[in-house]
C-alpha cells in the first residue's frame, strides 16, 4: 500500500498498538482465511452497490474483535486512529465502511453452517 501524505505525518516512536498490529499483520494466516471466506463474500463487479476489498474487512473485523469494539465504535475508530485504518489497509482519501457494513460482515462469517467465523478461528 502506497503511503499518502498524511499517512507520513507521524514517523516516530511505536506504540504498543501499532507493534502488537504489525506482529499480527505477520502471524495472522491471511491467504488461508481470505480463501476460506472468498467464496462466500459479494464479487466486485456486479450491478450495484461495490463491496469493500474482503481483506480490508477481514482485518476491520479483527480489530474489532481484538479491542472489543462495537460496531459504531469500530466505524469511529477507523476515522480516528490511524494505526488502524493502516492496518485495515484504508487512508482517509477512501471511504471507510460504515456499521452497518460492518455488522453485515460479522453475519456473514456467523451465519452460514458451520459458522465461517468457527473455521476462521480454527485456522488461527
């Protein structure tokens, strides 16, 4: 990901978020979990409304579940904390999924059988 210019406005010491963040960036499984859940997810292209990347929302859903965050909280934070977008893999330049399409994602990955959420974890 391209860094923008306000992406470069901090470039000092870490904080323990943005370590923890990017040790998870390195262990987290992501092409296992973004192929598991892939086939479920809204393909791009289609009439209507264009879904977010399903990375970017794999990664929103695990800050969620990391720090605990609701689903409105998770949408602020995303606006409020760049560790976060960063690691969600968004900028400011581009919108940021709102709670419902946060909400949504979290029931895709609850409400198939077996839960993709309990597989998901299972590769973890």
């Amino acid at each position: 990901m391209q860094l923008t210019f306000g992406d470069g406005e901090y470039d000092g010491k870490r904080t323990r978020r943005e370590v923890f963040l990017a040790e998870m960036d390195q262990v987290v499984p992501w092409k296992d979990l973004l192929a598991l859940i892939r086939p479920h997810y809204p393909k791009s292209g289609q009439p209507g409304r264009q879904p977010y990347p399903l990375e970017t929302m794999l990664r929103i859903h695990f800050l969620q579940q990391w720090y605990a965050l609701s689903d409105p909280a998770m949408e602020e934070a995303l606006y409020e904390i760049a560790s976060m977008r960063q690691f969600a893999r968004l900028s400011l330049l581009e919108a940021i999924p709102d709670e419902t399409t946060i909400l949504n994602f979290r029931h895709l990955l609850e409400c198939n059988d077996p839960p993709l959420s309990a597989q998901v974890m299972g590769l973890m």
